[in-house]
C-alpha cells in the first residue's frame, strides 16, 4: 500500500471469504515488486527510502528499489538480503527455492536467498525497430534503476543516433514449472522456452519467433501490459487499457495442430484435383479456373492468418463522480467573456453546481437566494486556460494520492490539458482520477503512449491498424502522436490506419523541416514544437494555414533556437 503522510505496508489478504486484510510489516517504507515464494513462508520485495519517493516531482524517484528483501508470510521484521544493485521483477518457480529477476543487461538472473551465487539464464530480445532501439523507454520497470532511464527516450549510455539493434526485453518471468519464460519487449508479449544449458548464457531473438534458437511464440497481436502466469503454469495472464485477456496455453496448441492438419488436407485434396483434371479445356473452363484460383488464393491467405485468440473480458467499473453542489455568485469582477472581444468591466458570474449559469453586467443577473457571494471588485476573470501540450508526469508505478504539478497548474488558472506522448499509460489512470474527483486537477486529455519510433517497425497497412486498435478501442484516447515512426511509406500507413480507426493524428516535429513538410502534405492535422528553422517564408505559412494543421509552438521547447526554459533554469 502507499499513503503521503503515513507510507507503505505490505499486507496480505484471504482470496476467499470475506477480505480481511493483515498488516505484515512493522515499519512503513516504499515496498515493491511482490513475490510470494512456492517452497517457503516467505515474501520478497523491493524496498527503498519513503522521503525520496514523497519528495519525488517526476515519474522517478530515486532510492525507492534500492535494497532487496523478504519477510516472513505471517509477519516480522525485514530481513535484507542484498541491495537491489539494478536488478528487478524477483520471483519464483516451483523446481527450486531460487530468487528469479531481471537485470538490464544480463537478462533473466538468479540468487540465493543470501544474495549469493548469482547465475544467468537467458538473454531476449526482440525486434530492431525502424529509428531506435527501445531498451526500456519510459517503462514500468524503470522504477528498479530510475538513475539510468529517468526523463530520457533512452538510456544515459547511449546517444540519440540511428542504431540497427534488437530490442531487449524490459522484462521476463519464468513460469511457474521453470521450464518457460514470459518476454515483455516494447510492448508485446512472447513466450520462450527456457533451455538448462551450461558454458555461455543462451541468447534468444524472437524477432521472428518461427525460426528462434529455442521454441518461441508471439502471444499478443495488438500489445498488452502487466503480464502474469496462471499458477499452474498453464496459462497467460495480461491487460490492455480496460481489457483483460486470458491465453490458454493448451487451446493454443490444439488450433495450432488443427490448422496445420486443414492446411495439409487442402494441399493433399488440390494436388489430386491437379492430377485428375484434363489438360484440355476451353476458354469458359479457363476463366472458371481463374476464377477459382483466385478465390483459393484468397481463401489461402485468410487461413494463413488464422491465429488463436485469447478470451478477452472488458473491465466496466462504475463510480460516482465528486460533483461539486451549491450557488456562487462572483461580484463586480472584470470579465472577459471571449463572446467575441466583449469585456464587462463591471460584471457578475452566477455559477450553480459547478457549471457557469449566468454572465452580465453586475446586478443584471436573477440570482437565487442562498448563493454565497464573492466580492471580486477590482480583479479580472478569464475563462480557463487550456494547454495543448502538457507533459504532467506525476510518479509511474505507485501513484500518489495527491500530485502536486496537477494542483500547480489549477492554482495558475489552467482547467484544462493535453498531453501528446504519456510514455506510458499511468497518465491515462491519473486521468480518471481527477475526473471521478479523487484529488484536485485539470482535465486531462491525451494520446496515451506515442506511437514511436522506439517502439515500432510498421511493415504494412494492416499492421498499422493493428497497433493503433489499441487506442480506438483500449486506451480510448481518440487521438495518437505519432512519433518520428518509420520512413515515409510508414507514416501513410499510420495516418491512413488512425482515419480508418477515428482516430486524430499529431507529429512530433523532431528537428527537421523536410519531415515537417511532408507530414503536412501527407495529411497530418496537427504539429507538436516549433518548425526549426528561420525564417519562414510565405509559402510555409500559406500552406500550414490552408491545410488547417494545427501547430503547438511550445514556446518553452522551441526546436532551432533557444529554448524558454532555459530561462527559468538560469
């Protein structure tokens, strides 16, 4: 658990019956990263400084993974088994008493529970994407080493250059049984098989799982997050913005078996049809054969894609909204009413149940009894402001009860935002929190996680649709960024998926004026940064204005020249 003023506790909890939870630790501090053991009464987590998480601003707080540890299932004292040293995701299997975790550049590793004898298992990696390599871009698992990953698109030891590598994967669990492994790389989902060999750690790419070193298997076709395993081992376990899915690994390979068996019954059936038919044949037959060559085509390659689905359940959860009642009447202000250039400079606002129901000159308005009145002479009230690219990125992970930026920005008069690019999707559940008025904060629209170079490597239109079906249908985000993803024929593909999918596309500017143009004449609607160059000529200009791009400035970002926050850095 995590509270602002009191910490956090591990507790544990009957699954059956009436949930009567039990606190199992005795001091409060930052505990992570659960585990439960499967030979011992034991629980091992990450643990780390309670002050550094509180004082934390961004998505990472140091020091809060620092130390791994374990105590006992009925409760005690923590007992430390080593410092955590960038290793992560500890967890077991039934075969031995071993801690499992992850560790970026080893992989999948595993300690005794002093600490000791660590040993390396398997090294996974993925796709080479299209401009970059991944590696843990702005991931859940950041948390466990936030000195390397925070607040950069990649890691400190490497620079922002093109590189052709895999992708690693960000995280892997064994199953339960020890005999497979759980890959999380960018953000889809693979199952590997866990080979016990000696001499050199065995590397496995399923960037092409069909012709991996040892047998693998993509799981998911759109993405998914927070996976886990069944406890028998038997089955997948992942969500997707508010879906959760369940893949049964032996139905899996019954329709594996079944497709294989139709698909060779069909080669056996036409190449009997082939040696009984008659090489004479008149025109009619030939196009009555062309016919039905295409036709078999066409049916070949919808059972060529034929793919086992998991079963997929939409989470649906209700709460009431903290609306805000009662009747305010603000006196005397100046107001301005943006009907037009209209200003009242003695005027009065009538608001009723948190919705503006009246705007006039002061005394003008039928105001009910009751209303408590402010007196708002001398003062100038504005509507809103609405900043259209906002990168409020309160702790990922944990979340806070209550994020300082979100009350920073009301108090400076913005009610609403838009963050183009959340890295993850945190900001989407911070989102509903604000809206069901769980803690103060402006509306918070966004894209959800960029469609990013980093991620991706688009190979055709369909798969556009497939990747962007995750925020029509999952995030509910209804817009994208689309991120520097690909070359040009990518970028069409992206753009034409979002139409397809009612989805409104923007672009990050990335420092380069002949992508830019492109982008606007490939139909992009929207523009994130300055354009980066100067200056700008008239046929720039002509042609932003009639497309109706929308272009962001971020004049505290501005791409070609210095940039506004520098100045309050200075």
């Amino acid at each position: 658990t995590w509270n602002e003023e009191g910490g956090g506790h591990i507790y544990k909890v009957n699954a059956t019956g009436k949930p009567k939870p039990v606190q199992l630790t005795k001091k409060s501090s930052v505990y992570t990263s659960l585990a439960w053991s499967f030979k011992s009464n034991r629980i091992v987590f990450l643990k780390g400084n309670t002050q550094n998480f509180q004082d934390a601003t961004g998505p990472f707080a140091f020091g809060i993974a620092d130390y791994l540890g374990w105590i006992d299932t009925n409760g005690g004292n923590v007992n430390i088994i080593d410092r955590s040293r960038g290793r992560y995701n500890p967890h077991f299997v039934k075969t031995n008493d071993r801690i499992y975790l992850n560790e970026y550049s080893k992989g999948l590793v595993s300690v005794r529970w002093d600490g000791t004898d660590e040993k390396e298992h398997i090294k996974i990696s993925g796709i080479t994407t299209y401009g970059s390599l991944r590696e843990f871009v702005n991931s859940h698992e950041a948390h466990a080493n936030p000195a390397q990953y925070a607040y950069q698109m990649l890691p400190s030891d490497y620079d922002m250059g093109e590189r052709n590598t895999p992708s690693k994967a960000g995280f892997i669990q064994m199953a339960p049984e020890g005999d497979q492994a759980l890959a999380h790389i960018n953000n889809d989902l693979y199952l590997v098989t866990v080979p016990l060999v000696g001499g050199k750690v065995p590397a496995v790419s399923v960037a092409n799982p069909s012709s991996s070193s040892f047998p693998s298997k993509k799981l998911t076709q759109i993405g998914g997050e927070f996976p886990s395993w069944s406890n028998d081992g038997k089955k997948v376990y992942w969500s997707l913005g508010n879906a959760f899915f369940d893949y049964d690994l032996g139905d899996a390979r019954v329709f594996a078996d079944s497709v294989k068996a139709a698909k060779k019954l069909e080669e056996k059936k036409k190449k009997e049809e082939k040696d009984e038919g008659d090489e004479k044949t008149d025109d009619k037959d030939k196009d009555e054969k062309i016919a039905n060559d295409k036709k078999e085509e066409k049916d070949k390659k919808e059972k060529k894609e034929a793919k086992y689905l998991p079963k997929e359940y939409r989470i649906d959860v209700k709460y009431e909204k903290d609306i805000p009642t009662g009747k305010i009447l603000i006196k005397g202000a100046r107001v301005i009413t943006m009907k037009g250039n209209e200003i009242i400079e003695n005027g009065d606002i009538y608001i009723e149940n948190n919705r503006i129901k009246a705007i006039g000159n002061s005394g003008s308005l039928n105001v009910p009894s009751g209303a408590k009145t402010f007196d708002a002479k001398g003062k100038t009230v504005v509507p809103g402001f609405v900043d259209t690219h906002a990168h409020m990125w309160p702790s990922w992970n944990i979340h806070k009860n209550t994020v300082w930026v979100y009350s920073a920005n009301l108090a400076y008069g913005v009610t609403t935002t838009r963050d183009p690019q959340t890295a993850t999707t945190d900001v989407l559940t911070y989102a509903d929190m604000v809206e069901a008025g769980n803690f103060p904060g402006p509306r918070v629209y966004s894209t959800g996680p960029g469609v990013g170079f980093w991620a991706y490597n688009i190979k055709s239109l369909d798969h556009a649709k497939k990747v962007l079906k995750q925020y029509s249908e999952y995030y509910n985000t209804k817009t994208i960024k689309m991120y520097l993803t690909g070359n040009r024929q990518q970028r069409q593909w992206i753009i034409m998926a979002a139409k397809e999918l009612n989805l409104m596309p923007t672009t990050e500017g990335g420092l380069d004026f002949k992508l830019n143009m492109t982008q606007l004449m490939d139909g992009y609607p929207g523009h994130e940064h300055a354009l980066p160059i100067y200056p700008i000529y008239k046929d720039v200009v002509k042609s932003i204005a009639e497309s109706k791009m929308c272009v962001t400035p971020t004049l505290l970002v501005a791409y070609g020249g210095p940039w506004a926050e520098n100045y309050f850095y200075a």
